[in-house]
C-alpha cells in the first residue's frame, strides 16, 4: 500500500487506506488488509501532490459523461478533440474506459504503443496538437479483456494523471466509462484541486437513456462539477436522399432492391430532391427528449446532432467529421455544440485559448 494507494486485492468498495473509516467501515470485513489499514497513518496523499502538478500545465479540463453505455459518449470526446485541435489549440485526450477503451480506434491509433522517457509517459500524437492516453495502447491483444476491480482501474487513472506527460495543454478531455461508478468518484477526487471546468453529458432522445442521465446530473451536483451542457445524440437519423438504399416488400415477405430504379426516376422526373436530406425519428421523443429534461434540472441543453452514417464510418475510420463534406448532417450540429460550450465559459476559438 505504498502512498496510500488501494491494494489490489481489496474489496470492490474499499473507502482507502488514508480514509478515516479505513479498516472500519463495512465494506472492510474479511479484507486481509484490515487491521493494517485500521493501524495505519493516516494523511494527505503524496499523489495527489504530484498530479497538481503535472495538471498545472493544461488550462481546461472538461470531462465527457453518460448515463448509458452505446449513446456515442466517445465518439462525441473524438469529435470534440478533433475540432479543438482544428481551432489551433493544444488538445489531449484521457480515455478512462478501463474496460472498454474504443478511443485508439476512434482516433485511427489502434496498434500504437505508449513510449516512457525520463520526463513521464509520452501520449500517442494523431497531430502535433493532438496526443491521446489510453490502456487501449497498453494492451497486448486487443480483443484481451480487462477484468479488473475498482482499487486496481483507480490506480491506473491516478497513474495516467501523475505520470503522463502532456506539455502545455489548452484543453485536456476526458472520455469517461458509462454511470456513475469508482472511475468517476477518482477522476473528480483526483482534479478536484487542480480544478475542473465542467462535464458535458451525451444522451439520445428516448426515456430509457434520459432516466440514468438525471443521475448522472444529480452525480455531477453532489461532487461539485458544473454541468457544462447536455447533448442528445443519434437525434433522428439525417442523411441525403441519394443515399438512402431503396427496397420493395415482395408477396412472400423478401425485400427487393429498387434502389437503381428509385434513383433513376429521380433523377429524371425531380432531380432536385437529390439534393434533400431526409430524416426520420428513430427514438420515442413524445416526452420531450433531453432539451425537457435539461429545463427540469436546471442544467444547459447544448443541442441535438442527428444519427448520420457517415459520422458512424468517421468513427470507425478514425478520422474526424469536420475534414470533408461528407458528414453534412452531423458536423454542423457538433460545430454548433462545441462553439457553444465554449462561449459558455469565454473561451475564444480564435488562435487557441
């Protein structure tokens, strides 16, 4: 238990050796390390010290929540990362998914390894303004899972903020695990003194999602962190006309494809409906969707970006949205987010911050 830190065989809610209930509480019977942890002196953690430190050189810290798992938390943290650098500022990305880090992917940085000097762990740069930290990088098999405890995953966040070396940062962002669990409790605890700007939380429109996301607010109220906005993603799904594909239910129940003909008509009897994007609701948005529930907490409602195909092969092509036109229904929306939430705390997009 050097400095304090949680063994790696203690129990999944174990309150820490430095904890005033350490060795007492509950959750400490029939853990081996009991009475060293009831016995021990107690302090300030040296750590804690270290990664006030090493934050000293990044001058906003936004973490990126969600209440659910697959609403497209990380690909919105990607995106975001992308269009700060984008802006000339100095971007790093923190994927703190223990267990399911898609952020090397999501950046196009799969297969890439972390180099250690004698300055502190180097991030993998997808720009020169761009450096990504992620155990995906420490993994020797990617399809390896990582099963690990809450004492074990919260060392490694507190390593990857005392060892990473990020230089002068603008803008650190933070791609958290879904829900309110041990990894969120650390990251907060662990910049709370060097301080944080806020969170913004992705959710999609339908009940299911929003019902975890008022908990994730509620997290975000009793730990102290502002609520920079909510966004709801996979909005409907918006995408040109031309590329929809085209099918007609046969008498047997099969599916043919008209989609030459479909295109072919067009283009010869309304050629300018090529040109249309179409949408369509593919969530139940009859209870208002995130914009109500925002009204209902108090909280920032930052907008909607719709369900766009392209976004999706963006994401799974490690590529941001903004570098081509081909993610037109998408990348107006998050340039509009972004811009926002930046205006939320005076940040000029203007040559950097």
């Amino acid at each position: 238990m050097e400095n304090g830190e949680i063994p790696e065989n203690a129990p999944e809610h174990c309150p820490g050796p430095q904890s005033e209930t350490a060795g007492k509480s509950d959750a400490c019977q029939g853990c081996p390390n009991q009475e060293i942890c009831a016995t021990a002196p107690k302090g300030p953690d040296p750590d804690l010290v270290a990664i006030v430190e090493r934050m000293a050189t990044v001058k906003h810290k936004i973490l990126v929540l969600s209440g659910k798992g697959g609403v497209g938390k990380s690909t919105f943290s990607a995106q975001l990362a992308f269009a700060l650098a984008a802006m000339d500022f100095q971007v790093g990305l923190l994927d703190i998914d223990i267990c399911g880090p898609s952020i090397p992917k999501m950046l196009g940085l799969e297969g890439q390894e972390i180099h250690q000097s004698n300055i502190g762990w180097s991030p993998v740069y997808v720009e020169s303004n761009l450096g990504v930290m992620s155990i995906g990088f420490m993994l020797p098999n990617p399809d390896e899972a990582v099963i690990w405890r809450g004492p074990r995953k919260n060392g490694l966040i507190k390593q990857f903020l005392k060892e990473v070396y990020w230089g002068e940062l603008d803008f650190l962002v933070v791609d958290a695990p879904p829900g309110t669990s041990d990894e969120h409790i650390s990251i907060v605890q662990f910049l709370q003194a060097t301080g944080i700007d806020g969170a913004v939380i992705v959710t999609t429109p339908q009940q299911v999602s929003l019902i975890d996301v008022r908990k994730e607010v509620s997290f975000c109220k009793k730990v102290g962190v502002e609520v920079l906005g909510v966004v709801e993603n996979m909005s409907g799904l918006s995408q040109p006309l031309s590329e929809f594909k085209f099918t007609r239910m046969t008498e047997t129940g099969e599916q043919k494809d008209m989609t030459e003909w479909a295109m072919s008509y067009m283009r010869e009897n309304a050629p300018e409906m090529l040109n249309l994007i179409a949408c369509s609701e593919v969530f139940d948005t009859s209870g208002g969707g995130a914009a109500k529930m925002c009204n209902d907490m108090g909280v920032p409602f930052l907008g909607k970006v719709p369900l766009d195909p392209q976004l999706c092969k963006a994401a799974e092509e490690g590529r941001s949205c903004f570098s081509d036109d081909k993610c037109l229904a998408s990348a107006p929306a998050l340039k509009m987010i972004i811009e926002k939430m930046l205006a939320q705390k005076n940040i000029s997009t203007e040559n950097g911050a």
